[in-house]
C-alpha cells in the first residue's frame, strides 16, 4: 500500500504494517479493500485478456489485488515498500505464478524489466508525489502496455463519504486512514498520464450502494475511481 524510494511517508507506512490475519480478515479493518476487490478485477479484465501477459502491482499490500490477478494473469510481481505487508502477502500467497518482492518502484524500474500490465490502486493518494509515481509506472510498463490506477476524487461528496461517513460514522476503514488533503482529482490525474506520455482510454467512478451493501461502476468519478491508460 505504500512505497516508492524516497517518494514515502513513514506515518502512511505505518497504517498498513499489518500481518495475514488482519490482512485478509474479509470482515476486519482492510473489509473496504475485500469489498472493491471483485469489481476492480472486472474493471481490468472488461479491457484486456490477461491471460498470456505479465504483470506488477505496484503498492500490493497484503496481496489481495495481486492474488485475484494471479487468478488470470501468466505472471504477477507484487511490489511494496511495507515489509510486514509484504511478509503477509507472502504467507497468504498459494499461487506458483504469484511472487513478492520488498522494493520501490523507483528500484524496480531502475533494474530494467518491463510488463504487459501494471496496476497501481489506492496507492497515488498515500504517497508524498504522485506524478513521480505515475512516472515509475509509466517507466515499469511495456511500450503499448496497460496501465490501470484508481484513487479518490477530491470534492466536498468524497470528504463527507469516505472520511466523515466511511471512517467515523460508520466504520468502514480505520479512523485517519485518509488525508483529504491528498485526494486527487480525475481532471489532475488524468493530466498527470497525459504529461508522463500516457494515453487515458477511460474514467469510471466506483460507487456504494446501501441497500445492495455492494459496490458498482458509474460514469461519475465522484467519489471513488479507476483509471485506464495505454502507454504512448
């Protein structure tokens, strides 16, 4: 969940050195990230077939994106700058396909190898520079490659949502786990991809619905949303 060379916040670092049994509790203080997995794995795979492709997870966490990705994918590489997570994500980890490694991107980019497919969610807002993440991102991708991303939209409906709402009222994430401050807006994002020689092919907000106590996508990337880009 959180990373990147220098480009790191150790306070944000902190709120995610958790071990496999908090980690993948489906009903404990990582639930959201459980909830949103099904749909973000169908965001990807409605675009590409990764079926013969390689891909990395960048800010992987305890692994829960990565080992849904392994499900599909020839090869996914899980990188992440937590070493507890990282030693989670291992322990969970049952997929031959599937490999971990405690590094930055900055790092990871620096050795040289490239993917078909990189992944990068609900990482851009827990970092100190964002755009110097989309460029090691832009740097770990293939050319042609495919890139997906998803953070929070900085508006009053995001505060009210996913801080008042999601963190205090109803205790759906951990209390101070986001900074609004650090919010991003999809109009800042996707300048951001344009100016790191990305090409942005779409834009989909991610929403809840509380009577199906379900998330759906929408055309409105209000609150929470994904992003889909194609390397230049």
């Amino acid at each position: 969940m959180t990373h990147a060379g220098g480009n790191l916040d150790p306070h944000e670092l902190d709120k995610f050195s958790q071990g496999p049994e908090v980690w993948w509790d489906t009903q404990g203080e990582f639930r959201t990230l459980h909830a949103i997995n099904p749909l973000r794995l169908r965001y990807i795979r409605d675009r590409i077939d990764l079926g013969m492709l390689d891909v990395i997870d960048v800010g992987c966490g305890g692994g829960i994106l990565a080992e849904g990705l392994a499900r599909h994918a020839r090869h996914v590489t899980g990188i992440d700058l937590n070493a507890t997570a990282i030693e989670a994500a291992r322990t969970h980890n049952t997929h031959d396909n599937l490999e971990y490694a405690c590094i930055s991107t900055t790092e990871q980019a620096q050795g040289g190898q490239q993917y078909d497919v990189v992944t990068c969610m609900e990482l851009l807002e827990h970092v100190p520079d964002p755009v110097a993440l989309l460029a090691d991102c832009k740097t770990l991708v293939k050319p042609g490659g495919q890139l997906f991303f998803s953070t929070i939209s900085r508006n009053l409906s995001a505060y009210l949502k996913l801080v008042l709402a999601g963190e205090y009222l109803l205790g759906m994430l951990p209390r101070g786990t986001h900074d609004y401050s650090k919010f991003i807006k999809p109009s800042e994002l996707a300048r951001w991809c344009r100016e790191c020689g990305l090409v942005v092919c779409d834009i989909s907000g991610m929403e809840f619905s509380p009577l199906k106590q379900d998330f759906y996508l929408s055309q409105n990337p209000r609150t929470n949303y994904l992003l889909h880009a194609v390397a230049a």
